[in-house]
C-alpha cells in the first residue's frame, strides 16, 4: 500500500518541480518531439489520394494504441525495478508531459516584445500560435497570447493530470499523443479538414471534462465565483466545444474580450466574441493570468494525488 501511494503520489510531485523549474530545455531530447515527427511521416505519405478520413482515423488510432503499449510495459517493467528507480522513471515522464512553465515564459516574452516593437511582438507569439500573425496588431497579439495561455492551462497541464489520475503514466501519456495528433493535423482547412477529422474529434472527447474542469479551478483561483455566469453565457458559443472554456474564464476573470476571426495557412476563419469589454491589454493582465494559471495548477495537483491516493486506499482496503 506504502509503495503504491509513494509509486503514484511522488512522481507527481517531482515532475510538476522539474517543471517549473526547468520547463521544456532544449538540450533534452522530448518524446512529444518523437510523437509529431512520427504523425508528420503519417501525414505526408497517407493524406493524398481517396479515403482520407478512413486513413487519417487509422493513423490516429494506431499511434494511440502503440503508445499505450509502449508506455504500459515501460512502465510495468521499470517497476521491477528498485522503487527509487521506478519513481524516477515515472518523474521524468511527468516531467515531459506537463506543459506550464515554458508557455508561461513564452507569454511573458510576448507581452515584452510587443511593448517594444509590433514587429517583435509578431514574431514572438508566432512561436505559441498557430494562426498567421504577420497583420496583428498589439491587441491583437495580447490577446492571442492569453487565449493560448488559458488553452494550454487546459491542454498541457489540467488535462494530462487527470489523464494520468485515469490510467496512469500510458493514459497520460495516450493524451498528448491525441493533442498532438490535433496540433498538427485537427485543422479545418483543405489540407487537414478530411484527413485530421478523426484526430480532433478524438481530441474533442479526451478535453471534454478538463476543459470544464479547467474553467472551474481558474474561477475558484480568481475568488470571483460570479464568472461561473459569465463561463455559462460564452463558452459554446466558441467554435471548439472545449477551448470556449477556460478561454471565457480568463475572460471573465479580466473583464477582457477574446475570439474574433483568425487567419491558419491562409485561410480566414471566423470566430465568435467571447466578451463584450475590448479594452486595452497591459501586463498586468498577463501577470494576473499568470497568478491563476500557477494556483489553477497547485489545485490540480492537490486533486490529482487525494483522488488517486483515494482509489489506491478503497482498492487495497476491497
């Protein structure tokens, strides 16, 4: 029982550490690196010709399924392992699936480019969106930095948490296989609308509660729990069925508005207003987002490790 709780609870803990610590470095090589360049070489050899939904749906299952294997014997056979060495190997791919801190820096770097030049500003958020950003203008540019902050609060830490709090290191493991598989190829323009369908509706499913789940730690983190009625009025009205959530909570939070058209591979897509306040952004803004992204996360760790320590204690106590 003692181990299972340290096998499971101090991984977390590490991980998350390391994280904020470290963020993503570039001198270690990173699995999720390995998992796009392995959906690339898909891509580029089965998205042509008929049946691309059928192919691109293959694709996407398969990945997900080799990386649940693979994960599960990883992790089945390093638990033979000294327990020192079993809780290392769970740290280090914690480590790599969580996603804070380096969005974080990037946002930051954002807003201080923009407050020195448009042009730097544009060329620093195009490094965390993937809209085209050569037009924007520096509200612009602050806002699409915050609406990716919010998502990626979702997407690269609330949601491979409760992945891993599901099924462990391979279901999180699983997750940022989809997410990357939509990254890449969820898009609904000519080239990825048939092929990537799968993958983002895929995607739509595994976001499904953290999205939500998201959304009500940033309202309890901002103490402002009338934004729960602002979160109610916007987010579906977001063209995703998820990132309309924590995107209308940090809206709300700020009294900010998000949303709009957005410019991918050429293509104009035509998104709705989230919020009606389209005052100025400033740093301050991006340092509160900051402030409810860090408590957001502590919060979810907390729960992550009571629900999981929870279900190990009724498992062994059954």
């Amino acid at each position: 029982m003692t181990n299972a709780l340290l096998l499971y609870a101090l991984p977390i803990v590490i991980g998350w550490i390391l994280d904020l610590l470290l963020g993503d470095p570039d001198f270690l090589p990173h699995p999720v690196v390995l998992m796009g360049k392995v959906i690339a070489f898909f891509e580029k050899r089965l998205n042509k010709g008929k049946d691309k939904v059928f192919k691109g749906a293959v694709s996407a299952i398969l990945l997900v399924a080799i990386t649940i294997v693979f994960f599960f014997f990883l992790i089945h056979y390093s638990d033979k392992l000294p327990i020192i060495c079993a809780i290392l190997i769970r740290s280090i791919f914690v480590f790599f699936f969580l996603a804070g801190t380096t969005l974080i820096r990037e946002v930051r770097a954002v807003f201080k480019a923009v407050d020195r030049s448009l042009d730097e500003g544009r060329k620093q958020v195009a490094r965390i969106v993937g809209r085209e950003t050569s037009s924007l203008s520096a509200q612009e540019i602050r806002t699409a930095a915050l609406e990716t902050l919010a998502e990626n609060l979702s997407d690269g830490v609330i949601a491979p948490l409760f992945w891993l709090m599901v099924g462990g290191i391979p279901g999180m493991a699983a997750y940022k296989m989809v997410n990357t598989l939509d990254s890449m190829i969820g898009y609904r323009t000519e080239r990825y609308k048939d092929f990537g369908r799968f993958a983002a509706k895929l995607d739509d499913i595994a976001n499904w509660i953290p999205a939500r789940l998201t959304a009500i730690l940033m309202v309890i983190a901002s103490g402002k729990l009338k934004t729960f009625k602002f979160v109610r009025k916007y987010a579906r009205q977001h063209a995703s069925p998820n990132s309309g959530y924590p995107e209308s909570a940090l809206a709300g939070i700020l009294d900010v508005q998000f949303g709009g058209p957005h410019t991918y591979f050429g293509e104009v897509i035509d998104k709705p207003f989230i919020g009606e306040n389209p005052r100025p952004l400033t740093s301050e803004d991006a340092d509160k987002a900051i402030k409810i992204n860090r408590i957001s996360e502590v919060m979810m760790i907390v729960l992550t490790i009571a629900v999981g320590a929870a279900a190990r204690y009724l498992i062994f106590w059954t």
